[in-house]
C-alpha cells in the first residue's frame, strides 16, 4: 500500500532532524540537543502543584470518560483562570477541553475549513499550523515576519493576502520560534483588517506566562478583538511544565455569534475521541486553584538567564543577525550566507550536527521566511549553553568564505 498523498504533504523538521542525530550518536558522540522544546527534558521539574493535584485526582477515581467538551469543573477554572488574566469575561459553555493545543488546532482545521479555502499563517511559524492547513488541502499563505521587523507580522501583508476564501488568521504571540511578543498597536491592526472579511483569528497563547522582559505585556486578542471572532488556545506544556500532560483547552469569543455553527461543529468532534484525558482535566482542576508564584517566577528567572548568555553570545558572533527573544524559550538567528561555504539553512545545521554534534532545527522549517535561520531552545543549563556557543563560533570560523 502508498501513504496517503494527505500525509505525504507535510514534514514536521523539529523531529525530522533527529534521525540524523540518531546517526551521529550510533558513532559514538555525545550530541547536544537544543531542537526541541520541553523543558522537561533539560531538568525543569514539572510543579509539586500539579504532580499532587494529579495524585489527589487518582485518589478520588476520576478515571471515568468526561463529558466530550471536558469536566465542567474543568471548564469552569479555566474560564476563572482566563479571566482572572485578561478579565474577558468568558463563561464554561465557551471552553473546550483538549490533548495539549495540538488537538485544537486540528480539530480547528476541521471544523471551520473547507479544501482550498485560504490560511494565514506567520512566515516564521510553530509548523502545526501549515502542517494541518497542508493536510487538510487548504490554501497555504505565509505572512511576512522578518528579524528585521522584531519578526512581528506585517499587517499590510496580511490585508494583501486576505480574500473572500480566508477562513482562518493565525496569530501566535508570543511566538516559537522567534520568542518575539507582538504589540496591541499590531494585534489591532490585524484584528481590524479581519474584521472586513467572513474570518476568524486563532490565537495561539500558549506561551502568554513566560514573558522574560519587565514591563512587557502579553495581549490577549480575545480583549482587544471587538466584535471580530477569536479562538484561542493555551494549556498545560509550557506555562505549568507539564508537556507530557497533553492537557490543553481552546475557548472562543463571539459577540456576534459569527462563528456559532463551526464552533458547534468543534464541539461536535470532540464527540468523535470521546473525552479528553479525565484525571488530567481533574488535575488541570485542583492546580488551578493554587498559587503559580510558588514556581513561575524562578522559571522566568532560569530561562531569562539561559536567554540572556545565549543571545549575548550570538550577538557577537560575526555574521549572524540576531534578535533578542522576550518570551518563551527558542532563539531564531538569522545567518548572512554569503559570508559563509553553506548554501542554505540545511546543509549548515547538519553541518553543526555532524562536525559539531549540537542539534538545532533548519529555519525553512518553520516557514518561507525562515530560510536562512535557525531555531535553537535556550532550555539547558548556562555550562552547556556556553559549550554550544563554543562550538558555533568555531564552526562559523571554519567556514567563512
Ligand atoms: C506555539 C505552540 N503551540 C502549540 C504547541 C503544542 O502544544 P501542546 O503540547 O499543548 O499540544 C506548541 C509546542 O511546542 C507550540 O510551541
């Protein structure tokens, strides 16, 4: 039998790479791995908030199917919880339990699109969106995000692509890969230009807590969106550690009703996989009722200096065109190729890989506009960042034309 053509058009490079690093290691080299983002995975600890919540969830049994849009307990502390951020003003009816925001985006695809209705997504993108929109034979269009710009997105662009086929805007601030938080002067842009058209914006704000620069905002588009329809999504994975959870929730705000049928059709799907874990969304529950300063703003702290080492040491290296991440944990640097012997994003990071052994991903795989960058997380400790950073000049000095 042939794979599907559906699943044959799309590649997802953040794994992809790792077959390669597969190799390096069966030839007996210790590969730093800076490609993926979990922060388990370089020694966080996922908070004694959630690992004694979920405890307490076994203790009480719920280990039944929940109802398919989630527990309404669930339901009703993540709407507390949004609301407590943002005062939006949302209620359960409005929230949708997931497996991560993996599951949303997916079922988001399903419900509100059609083949060969148009996307929008950032030029410089988390690769879910494109990957789902490819797979569901949607209209694909990247719009422009450029280092030179902080990498937000370019309003004008986006009015020149939007048409009468657009279904689906998709912001994420902050943003993987780039760790670039947009401004509400942008957000309001866009979310007027949408408004013109019979679309939605998906917001993805999965990163909203890891905010690492003081005075810096995260927008919720959801609060600055008037009468323009928004889902957006968040869970457990980055902000709460808990990656391995698969725990996440979208919820959607529409004054107008605008979206009241494909929304329905949203919940209609989760019918289709029954529930979303229940003593997760139990879990999710219990943690949501606790105090977060017991760990988030040493996490903060952590990554802000992971970040701080990482980018200094980027920015001076010559060559390379770095911006300085305010959120999250990847850096995007961008490489001025014709200073050096590779051809493209590719053949240097398996060069880094292979003559190095640090895994980063390629930065066209996350985007048109990610061709001559690449991604790495800043989630391992300051020795090994410092190592990587060691082995990069080097690298970049072996290879100047
Ligand atoms: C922007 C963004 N959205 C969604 C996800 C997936 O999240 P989840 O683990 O909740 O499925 C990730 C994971 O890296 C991400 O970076």
């Amino acid at each position: 039998m042939k794979i599907s053509d559906r699943t044959a058009s799309f590649s997802y490079a953040i794994r992809d790479v790792l077959a390669v690093a597969a190799e390096v290691e069966s030839q007996g080299h210790r590969v730093i791995k800076l490609n993926i983002g979990d922060p388990i995975k370089y020694g966080f600890k996922t908070p004694k908030l959630l690992t004694e919540s979920l405890k307490y969830a076994e203790e009480e049994n719920y280990n039944f199917y929940a109802d398919s849009q989630g527990l309404l307990e669930f339901r009703e502390a993540i709407a507390d919880y949004e609301n407590s951020k943002y005062n939006l003003g949302i209620t359960p009816k409005e929230v949708v339990a997931t497996a991560g925001v993996s599951e949303g985006i997916q079922m988001t695809f399903m419900a509100f699109t059609n083949p060969k209705d148009r996307t929008l997504v950032p030029g410089i993108h988390y690769p879910s969106y494109s990957g789902n929109s490819n797979i569901f034979k949607l209209d694909t269009q990247y719009y422009k995000t450029v280092v030179e710009d902080n990498f937000y997105p370019d309003p004008d662009h986006i009015r020149s692509l939007m048409t009468e086929n657009t279904k689906l805007v998709f912001l994420n601030s902050p943003n993987n890969p780039t760790g670039s938080v947009y401004p509400e002067k942008i957000i309001k842009e866009i979310v007027d230009i949408v408004g013109e058209y019979d679309a939605c914006i998906v917001s993805d704000e999965t990163y909203d807590k890891l905010i690492l620069d003081d005075g810096l905002e995260h927008i919720a588009t959801a609060k600055v969106a008037k009468d323009v329809p928004v889902i957006a999504y968040n869970g457990f994975s980055k902000v709460f550690l808990a990656p391995g959870w698969r725990l996440g929730y979208a919820y959607y705000h529409d004054p107008e009703g605008k979206i009241e049928e494909p929304w329905e059709g949203l919940q209609k799907l989760t019918r289709l996989r029954l529930s979303a874990s229940t003593p997760l969304q139990k879990a999710g529950t219990e943690a949501l009722k606790k105090d977060q300063s017991s760990y988030l703003p040493e996490t903060v702290k952590q990554l802000r200096d992971r970040r701080d080492l990482m980018y200094g040491r980027l920015a001076e290296m010559d060559g390379i065109n770095v911006y300085k991440p305010e959120a999250a944990f990847y850096i995007f640097p961008i490489l001025e190729l014709e200073k050096f012997k590779w051809k493209d994003d590719k053949e240097f990071v398996f060069d880094f890989l292979r003559k190095k052994h640090v895994l980063s991903v390629f930065g066209s795989g996350f985007g048109p506009f990610g061709d001559s960058g690449f991604r790495m997380v800043y989630l391992p400790t300051l020795e090994e960042i410092d190592i990587a950073m060691n082995r990069l000049e080097d690298l970049l000095n072996e290879n100047r034309i």
